[in-house]
C-alpha cells in the first residue's frame, strides 16, 4: 500500500495583526520616553591676584555678588553697591536681576565680566538660579519677550569669610 501525499498548497503568511500591535506600539513607546537635556555653562575661574587687589584702576575692579545666609549682596571692588535680604526665607532672585540691571546700566554695555562667590553650604539651585540671573534678564522689545544679556562672562569662587566684630 502506498500512500499518496496531498499537495500541499502554498499558504500566506497573515501578518496583519502584528502590524497592527507595531502601529500601537512605537507611537506609546516613543511618547514614554523621557528626554534629558544637559545644559554645558561656561565658566572660568579667577585668578587669586584679580580677587585681592585693592588699588586697581575702575576698569579693573571686579563686580561680584556674594551668596551668604541671609542674602546677597553685591559688591563693585571694595564698595558694596546693594544689599539684598532672604524674603519669607527664600532668596529674592527677581531683586537681584533688578540691582545687576541698574549695575549694568551704571557701568556700561561694555562690561561683560562678573564674580559669584558663595558660601559653602548654599544650595546648587540657587546658585545655578544666580548664574541665570546674571547672564541675563526678560525684556519686552516690540511686544515680545526677549532674553537680555547682562554679564555673559560668570566667574565662581568661595565667599570670603564674615569678620565677627567683638
């Protein structure tokens, strides 16, 4: 006895569904995805020699805003030009663009160089917060909102010490 075989037929392969499931899939996979984005700042850091030096001419002096505690405070050589106080304990960043405005404006478009010096238990956010600041502000220019540049070039270091008077 001899078995005869059936032709097979030729079948197709039914993918839809698959396709189907991929549709679905790569859109709600690609909307989950989390998008980091780092941001690189420029900084360069000063000199022991341009934070010490005391009998320099104007164009030499530094501006520089101090972190501490209880507030900020900025400083233009040896003078200090304003001095910002912690509101409801939070530091008072939108006061502190307001006096870097009016430092900009009193020593001119062509300074473009400033000194942050904090304490050493001030939070990063904050600092980062003080570095924005610096570099620039919102203004309103033919009704739109553009972003100012202040002083471009930040510069980082430790605050000096406060001298305990006795």
């Amino acid at each position: 006895m001899r078995r005869r075989r059936k032709a097979q037929e030729d079948t197709e392969l039914d993918i839809t569904s698959f396709m189907n499931l991929m549709i679905i899939l790569v859109p709600v996979l690609l909307i989950s995805m989390v998008f980091n984005q780092i941001t690189v700042l420029d900084l360069r850091l000063p000199l022991e020699e341009e934070l010490k030096a005391q009998d320099l001419d104007p164009d030499d002096l530094t501006l520089e805003v101090v972190i501490r505690e209880s507030g900020f405070k900025v400083n233009f050589g040896p003078l200090e030009r304003s001095s910002i106080a912690k509101k409801d304990g939070k530091f008072d960043i939108k006061q502190l663009s307001i006096a870097l405005q009016k430092e900009k404006k009193e020593l001119g478009r062509e300074r473009k160089d400033i000194v942050i010096l904090s304490e050493p238990n001030i939070d990063y956010q904050v600092i980062i917060a003080v570095i924005d600041a610096a570099k620039s502000f919102q203004a309103v220019v033919a009704a739109s909102v553009v972003n100012a540049v202040l002083f471009p070039d930040v510069s980082l270091g430790d605050a000096p010490l406060v001298e305990v008077k006795s």
